[in-house]
C-alpha cells in the first residue's frame, strides 16, 4: 500500500493561493522597506505549503530507506513513514537562509535619520553600505542559532537511524547548544539574575551566577528536547505540544513586542523570526500527525522543536518564562525520574497499552524482574495510596507498576480512553498551563520579585539583569 498522500483539489487551490498571497508579501516588503516581521510571516506561509506537499510526497521513499514505524495503538498495528521532522527541519532552516537578509536588509541599504528622512546619516562605502553601523551581533546570533538548530536536527536524524542509547543522547544536546552560548558570552554575556524581595537583604538586588548560568542554560538546551521526546507517544502529541508553547512564546513576545519603545523588543523579534516559522511547518506536520497518523515525526522533530525553544528562550533571555510554558514536560520529566535512572525498570516503551477488544488506550505496565528493595516498595506503596501509581502485587510482592509518564497517570485517574480524546485532554492541559504560565510570569512574580520587566519605566529597567 502507498504512504505517499494525494494532495486533493481544495488543498491545491488553498497551497497556491497560500503561496501566491505570501509571495506577494514578501515583494511588498521587499520593495517597500516593509517590516521584517512580515516578510517572515510570508515565508512561514510558504514554508507551510512546502512542508505540507514535501510530506505526501516523500512517505513511499522514507519508508523505502527505513524511516518507518508501526502505529501501536491501531488493530492492523500498520506501517507508517517515520522521521518526517527532517522533512520540517530541513524546510525551517532554508526558509531562515532565504529570510536573513530581510532583518539586516536596512543596514545593508541605508540609514536615515529618521522622521521619514531618507538622508543618509553615515558615509556610504562604494557599495551603498553603512557598514560601521552593521549589527554584527544580531547576525551572530541568528547564524549560531541556525547551527545550533542544525545540529540538532542531524543528530536527531543519527537517533531515527541507529537509535542512539539514552545515556548518550541525553548530553549531545549541550555540545549542540555551544555556538549559541558562545555567542551569548560575547555578545550578552550577562550572567546576573534578579534576586526576589526577601532574599534581598542577603543577596542583594543582583545574584552573579557566573559560570553557573552557562550550566543552567546548557541544561535548558539538554531539557527542552529531551522533555518534548518523552512526552510522546499517541498520535499528534509531539507536533501538538509544541505548536501549543509556540503559540505561548509568540503571544508573550507580542506583548513585548506592542510596547512601543521596550528595551526588550530586538530580542522578542528575534524570537518571532524564529517561532513563526517554526509554527508554519509544524502545522503542516501536525495535520499529517494528528489521529489517525498518516506520518510519525520522528526523534528529529522532538530535538528539532525542543532546540527550537532552547535558542529563542536562551537569545530571548526568557528561559524562565519559557519553562514555565514547559510545566506538563517538566512534571513528566520529574515524575519519569525513577524509570529514568533504572530505580525501577524502564520498558523500551512506555506509552499507554492498546487494547484491541475495547479500541481503549489503558496505563501500560513495567515489570519487576525481582521484587524492589524494601525502601522502594514503600515509596511506590505510598504513592499509590496517593494514587499517583498503579500496582500489581502477588504474595504481598509488588510485581508489576504503571509505567511513570504523565499519559498513564491521566489514564489511572481517569481510567481507559480513545486514543484522540487522550490527545485532545493533554494538549488542553497544555493550553491551561501555558496560560496559567504566562499568569505567573506577569501577575504573580511580582509578590516576590521587584517589577514585571514588560511594564517598564526608563528608571525602573535594570538592563544588567535577566529578565525574571
Ligand atoms: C520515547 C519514550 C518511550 C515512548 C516513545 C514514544 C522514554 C524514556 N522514552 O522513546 O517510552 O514509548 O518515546 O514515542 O520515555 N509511536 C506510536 N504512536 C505514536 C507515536 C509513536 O505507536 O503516536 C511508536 C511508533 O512505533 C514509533 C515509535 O513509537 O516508531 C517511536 O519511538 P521513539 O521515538 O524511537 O522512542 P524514544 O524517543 O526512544
Ligand atoms: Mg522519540
């Protein structure tokens, strides 16, 4: 049977249409001196029409050099191409090549001295370019990242390939992040966070953290696409999870972005060249993604998307903030721990068990080969009178225990579901938590720390701090 996809007629019409209207966009822009920001939202259009044909065309040649895998929630368990994420990263970053002239574009050409002056305010070499005025570290930062991104999506190809084992794959996400934090050294190098109120008369309003903070970073890089990679599992949840905290990080960067004059609004453009289209080919995956799969995305799409993230929260310097758009990965990660670090066995697979009579997802299970030691028996005895675990026990043993991902927890409490409507609940605890997320960052934070750096004041802005 073929996995490539027919691309019907109403899409023909809408892909074209998509594609000629964004292409008159960025012309526009072009011609223009437009807004950069919308000559990336043309190019996320046609990165989405790109992305959307690239993958029902390309299913049968995946499938042919290995890049499948079977659908383990299904009766027919059937064959589905694999690793289309590579189909995503590789259109993301030509469309951020094809893009980068765009925000350098008027630097390139011209200066003014504003007021809609088209006087040129600086000498002009030969060639028309004021190039003293050149932001050589904003093009630092966009080409470490797109290395770094780079990276990131070749070793997740390697992982598609051969597999890689955990206790690897875990750290080569550092190694990925180094460009993007050199440059960070070079270009920010800011290294202080804010101290909240209490803490203040010890700490001082400033805390240095030094080398510690190129740690704390490295490890942002090492969590997002890991914590996005075990968080998986059912169709749609990796591309939906991710187009859900995009979403999240460009409403944010919004917010910034709207205030007219906001130091912070170079860095918040940054991000949104990179979220939107970033968002542009994960919507075209997810629609091949979503229940009833037709491609799965791969390990080069988890790393791919979390890298994604790490880059503009870290050039953002919004690392926090985006963590707390990260709350349903990191409980996962948090809770996954113990099977993680083998203090009770790990399956190959943890996502929730299949069961072909009812068509219900059901908690799946890991096994004990020998009964735990006493301390963890009574640990995992305690939390499954918390109910935050299943049990299984014979001859007052414990032999087997609901595998610790957060799926299976939602499963335990609210016993077996239809594999979409598990889909659908976790991507709307998504939504709630990146907007309860957002409700702390600048609501809440500001009953411990000082001030909410989007309403800023020319007095009150700290620029030596990273934001809260
Ligand atoms: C991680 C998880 C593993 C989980 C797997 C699912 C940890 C430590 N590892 O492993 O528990 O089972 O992701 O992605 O938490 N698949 C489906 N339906 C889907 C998505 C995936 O059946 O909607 C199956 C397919 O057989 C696919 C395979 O999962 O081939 C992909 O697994 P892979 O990404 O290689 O697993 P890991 O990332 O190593
Ligand atoms: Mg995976």
């Amino acid at each position: 049977m073929s996995s490539n996809t027919e691309i019907t007629p109403a899409w023909h019409l809408f892909l074209f249409t998509l594609v000629g209207a964004c292409s008159g966009l960025i012309y526009t822009v072009f011609k223009g001196d437009g807004e950069p920001l919308l000559a990336s939202l043309g190019f996320s259009g046609i990165a989405f029409a790109a992305t959307y044909c690239m993958i029902c065309w390309l299913g049968d040649a995946f499938k042919r050099v290995g890049f499948k895998g079977r659908d383990r929630s299904k009766r027919d368990q059937r064959e589905i191409p694999e690793t289309m994420g590579a189909v995503c990263a590789v259109i993301y970053l030509f469309t951020m090549i094809l893009f980068l002239p765009f925000p350098f574009y008027e630097y390139l050409v011209k200066s003014t001295s504003g007021g809609g002056n088209r006087d040129l305010t600086v000498e002009e070499t030969y060639t028309g370019r004021t190039l003293h005025r050149f932001p050589h570290n904003k093009l630092g930062e966009y080409l470490s990242a797109l290395l770094s991104l780079q990276s990131m999506a070749i070793l997740g190809v390697a992982d598609d390939l051969f597999d890689i084992r955990w206790r690897h794959k875990l750290f080569l996400p550092a190694i990925a992040a180094i460009p993007m934090l050199v440059v960070y050294y070079v270009d920010f190098g800011v290294t202080n966070v804010v101290v909240p109120f209490r803490l203040q008369p010890y700490l001082g309003q400033l805390l240095n953290l030094s080398w510690g903070y190129y740690i704390y970073m490295a490890l942002v890089a090492i969590f997002c696409p890991n914590a996005i990679n075990i968080y998986a599992g059912i169709n749609g949840l990796e591309v939906g999870q991710s187009i859900v905290v995009a979403s999240a990080i460009i409403a944010n960067d919004m917010l910034y972005i709207s205030v007219p004059g906001h130091p912070a609004t170079s860095a918040h453009l940054l991000s949104l060249y990179f979220l939107v289209p970033f968002l542009g080919v994960s919507l075209a995956l997810w629609l091949h993604n979503k229940y009833p799969s037709k491609v799965f995305v791969g390990d080069t799409y988890c790393y791919f998307a979390g890298m994604t993230f790490a880059v503009v929260g870290i050039l953002g310097h919004f690392s926090k903030t985006l963590l707390l758009c990260f709350l349903p990965q990191l409980f996962n990660a948090a809770y996954s721990l113990p099977q993680l670090l083998h203090i009770v066995p790990c399956p190959r697979h943890r996502m929730p068990k299949f069961n072909p009579r009812t068509g219900l997802l059901h908690a799946s299970t890991a096994t004990f080969k020998s009964p735990p030691r006493p301390v963890i028996a009574t640990i995992l005895r305690l939390l499954s009178k918390l109910r935050l675990v299943q049990l299984h026990e014979q001859d007052g043993e414990i032999v087997e225990c609901s595998n610790l991902t957060a799926m299976n927890l939602f499963l335990v409490h609210f016993g077996p579901m239809r594999e979409d409507r598990v889909t659908e609940w976790l991507l709307g605890i998504q939504v709630l938590s990146c907007a309860v997320g957002l409700f702390v960052r600048h609501q809440l934070a500001l009953w411990v720390f000082p001030h909410d750096n989007l309403r800023f004041s020319m007095g009150s802005f700290m620029p030596a701090a990273e934001a809260v």
